[in-house]
C-alpha cells in the first residue's frame, strides 16, 4: 500500500517535470529493452553472468576468432532480438515526440526497437545489429538473411566477394561515429530535460551526456533498476522498471 503511494507520487513528479519541460532528450540503454526480452549485458539478469563481453563484443578478438561472436549471434543475439516487440516504455517515448515535446532521442541500444515502437528522430550510438556489412565490399546485408547463411558457415562470409561479415555495432576497442556523437552532445546541451532510461551509466562517452546536459542548465531524471554512479548528481531517481515508470507520463 505504501508502496503504491510512493509510486503514484514519483509518476506524479515526474510527469510534472514533463509538464513543465520545452524540450527534452531521452537517452536509453538495454535496461528499456529488458522488458522487451533482450537481455542486459549488466544487472540481475545480465548476459555478462553467462558470456564473455571480452570475447564477443571486443574487436580484436571478433577478428581473431569471429566464430565465437558468431556463435553468440546464431543461440542468443539473433532469437532474442527477432522476435523482440517494443515494449510500453519504447510507445510512451514515441508518444512523448509525436506530441513534440521529445526532440531527440539517443540510445545505446543496438536492437532498432525504438523505431520498431515508432521514435524518428534516433541517434543509435553504438549502431544497429540488424545491418551487417561485409568488411571487403561493405554491401549490407539483414539480419535474417545472414541468419540463413549462418547454418551453412559459420564464420558467415559475403555471398558476393567471399569477404568477411561483421554487425553494423561498434565493438569495444572501436570509436563512435564522430557525427553521431556530435550530435548526441548537441541534443545534451540543447534541452531543458534530459531523461536516462535502463543504462547502467558506465560505458563511455554515451556516459558522459547526463553530465554535459545538467552543466548546460537541464533537468536530469535517472530511470533505472539499479543504482548509477551519476545518481548524485541527478535531480530525481527512479530506481524502478522502465515501463512502470513511464506508463502514463505522456500528456492527454
Ligand atoms: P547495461 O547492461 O550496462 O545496464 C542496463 C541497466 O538496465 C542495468 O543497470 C539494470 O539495472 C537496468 N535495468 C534492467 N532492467 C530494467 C528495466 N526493466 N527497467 C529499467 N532499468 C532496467 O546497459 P547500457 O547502460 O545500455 O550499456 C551497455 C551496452 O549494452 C551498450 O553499449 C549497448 O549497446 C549494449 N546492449 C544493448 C542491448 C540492446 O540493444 N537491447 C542489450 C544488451 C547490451
């Protein structure tokens, strides 16, 4: 009961800070994604309690071994993510700009579910897994069709220049897209408030964009299960599930 009071006075809170807001950015994680079936890397459920992220998500050891990441993509990555639906925190975010109040919407997250539930105006920071391009010729090609060629070869090579495959994802060891990036610091300077959604807040620079927008004068709000070392500097901490937090935050 007094649970339920709490909860009912933060969604309160912070769809008065909706409210109040002009413009806002929303910056995501695989926390948002986690009620969409896509498990974490980090937290409770996390796949870093089973997989080795030094091993299929490192660019020096996919191109060593790239049948360890592959391997990965065909039991785990691939099932989890295709038959993934946006889930809705993803609807409430794409509600939230069709009414224009959310003007940019960053992500760390690599599954596209965010356009999938309806948001236009993503910056994926980390790319999408649903394109792979061969590293020779640099054709793309789905996830589906390399899934298919995944039970004859693995590792998947180019049908058209025999030329090794990799996911449009930046690995660790590898940089961001500088325009994305410079995008993303943009929207962080630009709004008035800036949401975090399901990130654990560690992996950097995406980690850095909360600081950068509260320098600039915005309001930050920290959606996420678990603690995050910038819950200090926020102006409100949820540490509850994406979807329970924004049900209901868009305005009538
Ligand atoms: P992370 O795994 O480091 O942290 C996820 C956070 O989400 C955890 O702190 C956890 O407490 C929180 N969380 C779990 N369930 C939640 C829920 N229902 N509601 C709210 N919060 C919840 O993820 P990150 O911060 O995005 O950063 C790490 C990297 O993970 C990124 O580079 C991203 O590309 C990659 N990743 C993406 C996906 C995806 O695209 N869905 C999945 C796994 C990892």
């Amino acid at each position: 009961m007094k649970d339920a009071r709490m909860r009912n006075e933060q969604t309160d809170t912070l769809k008065q800070y909706i409210d109040a807001a002009a413009s806002i950015t929303v910056f995501t994680g695989a926390g948002i994604s986690a009620e969409s079936g896509i498990p974490t890397y980090r937290g409770d459920d996390g796949l870093w309690n089973t997989y080795d992220p030094a091993k299929f998500a490192d660019i020096d050891y996919f191109l060593k071994d790239p049948a360890y990441y592959w391997n990965f993509f065909k039991d785990i990555r691939y099932p989890f993510i295709a038959s993934a639906e946006p889930n809705m925190a993803h609807a409430a975010l794409a509600d939230l700009e069709k009414q224009g109040l959310l003007k940019c919407l960053i992500t760390q997250n690599i599954d596209g579910l965010h356009q999938l539930g309806g948001s236009r105006n993503v910056l994926e920071l980390h790319g999408n897994t649903r394109h792979i391009k061969c590293l020779t010729c640099r054709l793309e090609y789905s996830m589906d069709e390399v899934f298919g060629i995944l039970a004859e070869q693995l590792p998947p090579v180019c049908p058209a220049c025999r030329g090794p495959l990799k996911p449009d994802v930046v690995f660790f060891g590898e940089s961001l897209s500088r325009d994305v990036l410079d995008r993303a610091v943009k929207a962080s300077r630009d709004c008035d408030l800036f949401l975090v959604v399901g990130s654990s807040l560690v992996v950097q620079p995406a980690a850095s964009l909360p600081t950068i927008a509260k320098q600039n004068g915005a309001i930050v709000i920290i959606i996420n299960k678990d603690p995050t070392p910038l819950d200090g500097m926020a102006d409100m901490v949820l540490h509850t599930g994406a979807s329970s937090a924004l049900a209901g935050i868009t305005r009538q």
